[in-house]
C-alpha cells in the first residue's frame, strides 16, 4: 500500500477516462457541429477526472471481474459530463462569473452565454442518454444501471449539487452560521462524488453493507475535497490553479478558513481522510486505489 | 369519434397531470425551499400540459390495463418538468429574453437570471430522478423504463432539444434555408413530442410495429405543432398568447408564415395533422383521444 503510485494510477485513469469520453461523446459533425464543439471543449479542456476515476476504483474494489473498469466507463464518462455542466453554468456571468477555467477561458467566454447555457445543458441530458444507452451497457443488470441512474439524478439535482449550488449563490456576502456552510457542502461538491463512487460500486455488484461503506467513505472524501478546494483558494496562485484564486474571498464567500484558519482548516481535512479511510477497513487490498485517492486530495494542499 | 369532446378530456388530464406534478415534485420545505419554489412557480404557472397528455393517450392507444394512465403518470410528469426547464432557459436574457411566459412573469424575472438557471438545471435532472425512482415505477419493468429514460433523454438533448435551441439562438437575423428551418422545428419542439408519445407506447407495451406508427404520429403532429405556434406568434394579439405575440417577427426569426404566408401555412398544418392521422389507421377507437389530440392541435388556429 505504502509503495502505490497514486501519481502514475492517476495519469494512467485519466488518460483512459478521456479516450473514452472521446469515444462516447458525440462527434462534433453534421448540423449541431457547433454546439457539440462547445461541450467537447469544456470536456477536453482539462481536469483531474476526479468523479469518473473513484467510479472506476469503487467498482474495481468490489468486484473482482477482469472487465469491470470496462463495463463501467460509461458511467464515468456520464459523471464527468455532469461534473462539466455544473462548472459551465456555475461560471456564468450571473453565477459566479469567472472568466478563467482549468487555465483557459470559461466555456461563456469562449462561446458566448447562450451557447454556454445550451452546453451545459446538453452535457448534463447527455450523461442520461449515455447512462441508459442500450449500445453502452457492457453487461450490467437493468437493475444496477436504473440503481446508479437514480443515485446520480439524486446527488446531481435540486436535493444535491444543483440545490448546493442555490444555497451558494443565496449565501454569497452574508454571514452564515457553519452548519450552513456544512449543507452547502454536503449538497454542491459532497452528494456528486459520493454518487461517483456508489455508482461504481453498484455497477460492481455491492450488497448493502459495501454500500453503505462506500457511502460513508464517499461523503468523508466529499467533505475532505471541499475542504480542501477552500484550502487551495486561499493559499495558491491563479497559476496553480488554473482558474481565478483568492475569488472565494473576493467574493466574500463562507469557506472553511474563514471559519477555522488555515492551519485548523488543514487539520479537518486530515480527519475527514482518516474518517474516509476508516470506512473502508472491511475491504481488501482491491481497495488501495481508493485509499490512495483519499491521501491524495488532501496531499494537493502540501 | 365525432362526438368526443376533445376540450372536456383535456380539462380532465390537465386536472390529472398537475394533481400528479405536485405529489411527484419536490416539496418546498427545508434548506432547498427557495430553490424549489422558483421550479414548483414555472411548473403551476399554467401551460397545456400537451408532453404529458400525449403521453398517457398513447398508453392507453395501445394498452387496455385499466392501471396504464395510474402507472405512466411519473412518466408524464418527468416530461412536464423537461418542456418547463426548456421554457425557462429559452427565455433567459442571453437567449430569447423574454418577460412574459403564459401570461405571468418568467422565472428569470421573478427569481433572478441565477435562480432560474438552476431552476432550470434542477427541473432537467429531476425528470431523471422521477423516472429511475424505485417509489414511482408503478409496475412498469426495469427495460420499459430504460428504454423510456433513453427516448426521452435522445429527443431532450444535444441531437434533439437542446440542439434545435443552438440552432435557433445560431439562426437570428440570418436568412436560413427552408431544410435549415425545419432541422431546426425537427429538433427543438417535435423530438419531445414524438418521444411523449413513444414513452407512453413504450410504457404501454408497444410491439416494434406500434412503435413504428407512433413515431410517424409524433413527428406528424410535432411538425404540425411547430407550424401552428409560428402562425399563433402571427396572428394573436399578446394576451391571447400569453407571451409577447410577434416576437418572431421583431426578431427576425425564420418561420413558417415568413416563409409560405399564412394561408399556405395553414395548409401545411392541416397536411402535418392528416399524416398524423394516416399514422394511426392501424389502432381502434383507443387511439380516438390522440386523433381527437392532432385535431385539435390546429382547430388552435381557427
């Protein structure tokens, strides 16, 4: 475990992760080029793959099929089509309105508004139409592929990321109480990645007890990658970043260091990866990948 | 068939379908009550509730289970809430910017231009959620409801709804050809109308053929409802609309009248309604509500 290669599992997976996004997503051709070159830019334009990458190491830990890194990338590849639709419209001028993305101009800026809502849009129906695409299901039951479209519908929707993301734009320049902030949280960047990871496990056969292990490690490394985005806003430069820092306090937003400090700030993070990796004790070493990517997000702020 | 009142059986769904949208839509209570009250305001705002008629009358075309219009509603519902999300994003201010959607406020005016993006985002993914939830399936099977889920998804995305809206948005103030215009109509209303009424058939348990005859139905009556809203825009005063009357023409948008007049769009649009109908000779007096539906579809204009 010690000698995993987080760094090389990761290039490998998202190199993986993005052929098959190449592969699946529609081809930028025929009367609605244009509009499929909006979506395939803020899709191609970078990213860690974060959400499909746990999909697949969730599956990988629970079964031991051969191919099931295979069967399930459709499933991450819808995941990261929604991931990109909710930066899309998060970055529009009557949202947070951020010019820069990944290092490069927000999909609004390159595309004009309208388009850029349109690409959302289509990003985020397109995930359904691959999560349910007969052409695409690769062997798994009916059963787990309406299981995992209901979990992520769940976590990307109004009770989740969508409705996280009004309470955000609500909260901006007023003081919050911290189990405010919590909820915001928990629903804007908490619900999506435990959905990217019970997704995984579900198409990867788990009974009810690996679910709900597998909840409870996704909603701690939910709460730790939130934590550490605040973090990484504070403390690096737009460069780094690749998109604007220091915007959360320009904007006056309710973050973890504004409530606790860095130095505090850091300490949670470290917890919620000990509570996510407690979470997993009951699985063997076909979940080292998964406890690597734990570490992982909170080695981003070091 | 002569005798069925057409007026009196849309009254009655239309009571069926919004009772059904408000036991089936998110409450608005608890830390996302704001967020789901801008969705509920643009879902009871008023409208035909057309998607979700056509697709409980194409169930019961082809299923006589006492249970099909009990067991599709949800089906129908997750159909409203998709043509609502698409009303709300058409009139944002960086597309049609409009003020004024079946006589009252749009969500962007009376919620702000975020709000309503997210309202938008929110009634969108939760159609999915509907239709995955394990709460709703009402006895239809799992490959009944995947194939539903992917109709749907198919005509409401990138190579249907929302493609059709980028080539609208792409189309102002230009001259486009007539085949330009109606990839555009093809895509940007009748997909959704053609996949209501497939999910219904599918729903109901079409065989291949049946599905056949109803997508030649669909795309008939799409046609002819895209042709009759160019002419309403035309020849209704605003409040008759219920949104601003001649805004095409004050925008310079390609359509039907500009191109054929309207006498001859009247023509098209009785021709669109008699393919509808040619679509159904193989169904019994089932199928009497959905004629009754093409029919009326037109008498709109008269």
């Amino acid at each position: 475990m010690d000698t995993f290669d987080i760094k090389k599992f990761l290039r490998e997976k998202q190199e993986i992760v993005v052929q098959a996004l190449d592969e699946l997503m529609l081809p930028a051709k025929g009367v609605f080029a244009d509009h499929i070159t909006a979506m395939r830019y803020s899709l191609f334009v970078g990213g860690k793959r974060v959400r499909p990458i746990l999909c697949l190491a969730a599956g990988s830990a629970i079964s031991s099929d051969p191919e099931i890194e295979f069967r399930l990338l459709p499933v991450a590849c819808a995941l990261e089509c929604i991931h990109t639709y909710s930066l899309i419209h998060d970055d529009l001028p009557a949202m947070d309105d951020d010019d820069l993305r990944r290092g490069s101009p927000t999909c609004h800026k390159k595309f004009g508004e309208a388009e850029a809502i349109l690409a959302g849009d289509g990003l985020l129906t397109y995930a359904f139409d691959l999560l349910s695409d007969p052409r695409h299901e690769r062997g798994l039951s009916g059963q787990a592929r309406l299981a995992i479209i209901q979990a992520i519908a769940r976590a990307a929707g109004s009770p989740g990321m969508v409705g996280g993301q009004a309470l955000d734009m609500a909260a901006e320049g007023k003081q919050i109480e911290f189990d405010h902030l919590r909820a915001i949280h928990r629903s804007k960047t908490g619900a999506l990645i435990t959905a990217s990871v019970l997704a995984g496990a579900i198409g990867g056969g788990a009974g009810t007890d690996q679910l709900a292990d597998m909840r409870r490690f996704g909603d701690s490394i939910g709460l730790a990658f939130q934590i550490v985005d605040d973090l990484l806003d504070v403390i690096s430069t737009t460069e780094e970043l690749g998109k604007t820092a220091g915007s959360d306090a320009a904007q006056n937003k309710a973050t973890y260091p504004a409530f606790f400090g860095v130095d505090r700030t850091r300490e949670l993070a470290e917890e919620a990866v000990s509570q996510s990796l407690a979470a997993l004790e009951r699985f063997d070493e076909r979940a080292d990948p998964l406890r690597a990517l734990a570490r992982y997000i909170v080695d981003r702020t070091k």
